[in-house]
C-alpha cells in the first residue's frame, strides 16, 4: 500500500483526489496540508476537512498551511471554475476542525510510520519546506506545451517552485498536458451523483461543475494506482520566463508525457463505485 500526504489548495479536482485517495485500497491517505492557491489556505483546508467527513474518514489529520507566497502573494485572483468556495457551489456539511497548525508536523507524524509519497496538487509554497520529509514528490506542476497564462502551480509561486526543483528527493511531475486530457464521460458521471455511496455521489456532483469534467488532480493519483496507464520519460525541466517546463539545464526528473484517459477515467469511477 502506498501511502500519501496530499498538499493541497482544494479545489474540485483536489476534492476528488482527496475522495479517490479514501477510496482505493492501493492507497493510506496519512494527512492533507492546505496551501494558497485556487483559495485561501483556510478555506482550503475547511473544503479539505468537509470532503474527508463526507467520504468517512475524519480521522485523517488536516493542517492549514502557507496563507501567502513566499512573494507575498494571496490566492489566484484570474477567472476559475472552482468559484470563490473552491467547490463549484456544490454545498457540503461541516468537517472538523484542523488537527494541525504546523504542516510539517502531519508529514513528521506520517513518515514516523514508514516511507510517505508528497503529493502537491497546488502551488508549492508549503512543499519548499515539507519536500524534505517526504520520501519521493508527486507534483501536478509543469507544462512541455508552454502556453499562456503558466500552469498555476508552478506559476503561483515561482521563487517556491524554484526551491521545491533543488530538493534530491525522487521527483514525478504530473505536467498541465496530461493533466487536460482525462475527462469522464457524462453517463459515469451520473453513476456517480446516482450512486448510495456518498463518497461517490460527491464525486459525480463535482464533477458535474468541473469543467469538461476533468478529474484533473486526481489523476496523478491514479498515476500511483495504475502506473501502467501511463508513460513517463526523463525530461530536464526548469523555470524559463515564469514557466515550468524542458530546458537544457534543468534538472532531470520523471514526467508524465501520455496517459491512456479512457482507462484512467475509468479506474476513477469504478474505485469511487466500488468503495
């Protein structure tokens, strides 16, 4: 079983990733911290704590972490589909309380019991300073097709990104170009929304708000479930005018350059189903 700490800035696709990390047997889901970036880290981590209640597992701890950048900067103020709830609009009762005040402590606390993955699924404030307690780093960060606006979570906090590429700890990117292509088809999706499960039932509602109905951040974690649905070279990738992407300098590191999305897309909702 692998087991994870997820970093991140929730988010409907951080939802179903926090939802897909409950649900599969191939994953111990150890702690979540919360950092600026689709939305404030608080409000990042109260979606976080609502989510866990939603899908039985409020035992999990869940820590509030960087409230601004290292550049000073508050969350991303461009146009979103996670509307300034995080959530899309979809409602969900309270969660608990954050357990955590210091993140470091949820990734102290989880590797005291054996090797962790840091999964970063939002901008890496929190990871310049937690990339060392981890084992090896999962990023959804990146882009091998530059466009504009950068992908959001190299681009939020570039200095932290920066910092985060120097760590020697095994590092996997999840890059903006695989990240928009699995989507889930509308009959899935209301398997989901139709399903007694409630895990699965807020999995289809939110993903009938995501755009396209991307999973998105979830994906990566699929990457860790069903390694083979997925390719990965070695690609040297740095910082080049506020984007994360192959350079000639950069460091060498695993990226995921092509992903079969059907199966992908598939392995998500029958995991929700089946959970």
């Amino acid at each position: 079983m692998r087991r994870v700490v997820l970093d991140v800035d929730t988010g409907i696709d951080d939802a179903l990733a926090i939802l897909y990390a409950v649900a599969s047997p191939a994953l111990e889901l150890c702690g979540i911290t919360a950092a600026v970036g689709n939305v404030a880290a608080a409000v990042a981590a109260r979606n976080s704590a609502a989510v866990l209640a939603c899908a039985g597992a409020v035992s999990v701890p869940v820590a509030v972490g960087a409230t601004r950048t290292l550049a000073g900067d508050g969350p991303h103020a461009g146009p979103t589909n996670h509307g300034p709830d995080g959530l899309g609009g979809v409602r969900l009762p309270a969660g608990a309380h954050p357990s955590y005040d210091d993140p470091g402590g949820v990734l102290r606390a989880a590797a005291a019991d054996g090797p962790v993955t840091l999964a970063g699924l939002a901008p890496m404030t929190n990871l310049a300073g937690l990339a060392r307690l981890a084992d090896d780093l999962l990023l959804v960060a990146g882009e091998l097709a530059v466009e504009e606006p950068p992908e959001l979570n190299a681009g939020h906090d570039l200095t932290a990104t920066a910092r985060v590429l120097t760590s020697e700890r095994p590092t996997t990117l999840y890059v903006a170009d695989v990240f928009e292509r699995v989507t889930v088809g509308v009959d899935d999706v209301d398997r989901l929304r139709s399903s007694a499960r409630p895990a699965a039932s807020l999995a289809g509602r939110l993903l009938a708000v995501r755009r396209d109905h991307l999973v998105g951040d979830a994906g990566a974690l699929v990457l860790l479930t069903h390694p083979d649905l997925f390719r990965l070279e070695p690609r040297r990738m740095g910082l080049a005018d506020g984007h994360l992407t192959t350079t000639g300098d950069g460091r060498l590191l695993d990226v995921v350059v092509d992903v079969d999305a059907a199966a992908v897309a598939t392995a998500y909702v029958e995991t929700l189903l089946s959970s």
